[in-house]
C-alpha cells in the first residue's frame, strides 16, 4: 500500500459522506474494536546530526474505543502496545526508541445501503517516547502533538460486528538530543495501517 492509496481512500470517503441519509449508528451507540497497526514512518524522516535520518516500520495490537454522540458521529479513542523503532542516520544503525501514540478523533460513519459503512475522521495525536537508546551516547527524543486524518470502511459480519480496514495519517516531529545537545528534528509523519474486528454494544 502507497501514500496514493491512503489518499484516494480518503477522498473517495470523503466525497461520498456528502450522499445518503441513513442511519449506520446511533446515537448513545459504543463501539470496541481490537486488531493490529502497521506504523509506517514516510521516508524523508529529515536530517539529525547532519545525517539524513530513517526510521523503520512496527506493528502492534490496538484496541479503540467510540462513542456516538449523534447518529453517525462518534467520538474515537485510539489505543495501542508501544511501538519500537530503529533508527538510521546516513544508512547506519543509530538507536531504537518506543512510543505510544495515543489518538483522539471525531469520525463520520458514512450511512449506506448495504454491508459496508466507510468513515472519515480528524483529530488529535500525542506521541510519547521512551526507552531511547544508541551507540552514540544518551539519546532523548521529545513528545509530540499534531493532527490526525483518518479514513476507513465497515463491513458487518453480524448485526453488532464488523471487519474494518482504515487508514490514519498522524502529523509526528520531534526534537531530538543527543548527550543533552540538540541534534535536529525528526520528521516522522506516518501512515498507520489497521485491521481490526469492532464490536457494537
């Protein structure tokens, strides 16, 4: 899967929030979903140290949490088993650090005929890291707010439960240290890929 992909995804879900007006959730509903994500840092994870700088991908089980102030409306909390990361500077091994990358996002489920519900969404991410370490020295790598887009799709198994697949971007940059003396900004900005099951109570 690409950056293109997630954006089509996203525009197509977008576009097609604007069509039918059925109910696909109601108000007062919660939904619980548990799966996994795939954490994929974009490429260009900028310059540390004066090296260009590349963190590598991890996944891990999520569980989320929404509830439906409104019919269609949910209020959705993202959840997740710390992430590790290793990283790179000028293509050599530099360190490794974890992260949790808690997500708080307002979703429109897009109502429709049939078994499948698409969704988008934007919030709110704050990313903690902990647990860094490198060859190098003592390395610390600041907390992160920025904004979160979200897209994704429904489809019931069951009357209360569905397989969903979505997409998140998360805007994600943090300075970094090195010994205690700044090193540069990492740039990290991923996609995040999920499949989970979401069951309604």
């Amino acid at each position: 899967m690409t950056r293109q992909t997630a954006a089509l995804l996203y525009t197509t879900a977008l576009a097609a929030a604007l069509a039918s007006p059925l109910a696909a959730q109601s108000q007062g509903d919660w939904t619980v979903g548990f799966g996994f994500g795939y954490v994929d840092p974009q490429s260009d994870n900028g310059t540390l140290a004066g090296l260009p700088a590349t963190i590598d991908e991890s996944v891990r089980p999520t569980i989320a949490g929404e509830y439906f102030f409104r019919d269609n409306w949910g209020i959705e909390l993202l959840a997740a088993a710390p992430f590790k990361h290793d990283i790179y500077l000028g293509g050599a091994y530099a360190g490794s650090a974890k992260h949790l990358p808690p997500t708080l996002s307002l979703n429109y489920h897009i109502p429709t005929q049939s078994d499948f519900t698409p969704f988008v969404g934007i919030g709110l991410n704050y990313t903690t890291f902990w647990n860094e370490s490198s060859p190098l020295g003592v390395l610390k790598i600041d907390d992160s707010f920025g904004v979160a887009a979200h897209a994704g799709v429904d489809y019931a198994v069951s009357d209360r439960g569905s397989l969903r697949v979505d997409v998140r971007w998360i805007n994600i940059e943090s300075d970094v240290t090195l010994n205690g003396a700044y090193i540069g900004k990492a740039e990290i900005d991923p996609l995040v890929w999920g499949i989970s099951y979401v069951h309604r109570f």
